[in-house]
C-alpha cells in the first residue's frame, strides 16, 4: 500500500520514487508532529507510513521530545514546522510549483484507494480546523 502511494506521487509530479518517498516522508512527519487528524488515519490505514514518517524526521533533524512537540502545536510552532517542511522538500529538489503538487497527489490516492477526503492542501495536514479533524475522524 505505501509502495502504491508513493508510486503515485512520483508519476503525478515527475519525481523519481526515491524523491517521492523521502517527500511523502517529510509531509507525513510534519503533519503527525502538529498531531494532525489526516496523519494518523494515514497512520491506520496504510502499513508503514508512520515508519516512514519517523524515519525520515529522524534524517532531516525533525524535534522528537515531548515538549519539542508541544511546542509545535502552538501556532507560532505550527508555522516554523510548516517552513521547516518546505525547507526540507526545496532541499530535495522541488520548487515550489512540485510542492503544489504534491499534496492533491497525496489527497488523490487517498480519496480513490480509500475513499477518505479532507487531504489536499497544506492547512488540512498542518494545520486543520474542527471541520477537518470531524472528516477525517469519520473517514479513520
């Protein structure tokens, strides 16, 4: 299933799978570090993309203490996770028309594979309100 989804981002947006899966990876570790509702269904539904998540926050440096990530959910925080995950996917090589892209690749998959809504753009997995958390709390 994650072999799928990342399948399908690197033909959609042109990107070699290893780029798509190191891309996948950093939007899945800032999402779940703002404790966004969309990253842990994806959690649930798809087998080892919390893996992939971990992993690669842990190769981009991403904060991993209890507090660290208390502190990323504030709004002040949400917005340095936001600009650290964009530093991160320009550090892989895409620019920000190939970031545009790649959350509705995201939202597409899940919504044809898994029939769940609510992940195309960066607000849903970063930073979503109580509409999204109830979409995506239904669609888990």
């Amino acid at each position: 299933m994650l072999n799928d989804l990342i399948a399908h981002i690197a033909k959609i947006n042109g990107l070699p799978e290893q780029t798509a899966k190191t891309a996948l990876g950093i939007v899945l570790n800032s999402a779940e570090r703002q404790d966004s509702p969309f990253a842990l269904a994806m959690f649930k539904t798809i087998p080892g993309a919390r893996a992939l998540a971990a992993r690669t926050g842990s190769e981009i440096g991403a904060a991993t203490g209890i507090i660290a990530r208390l502190i990323e959910q504030t709004p002040g925080g949400k917005r340095v996770v936001a600009q650290g995950m964009i530093g991160a996917l320009h550090k892989i090589g895409l620019d920000h028309k190939a970031i545009g892209h790649l959350l509705p690749s995201i939202s597409t998959f899940m919504e044809e594979t898994y029939g769940m809504t609510g992940f195309g753009h960066l607000g849903d997995l970063i930073g979503s309100d109580l509409d999204a958390e109830i979409r995506a709390a239904k669609a888990a």
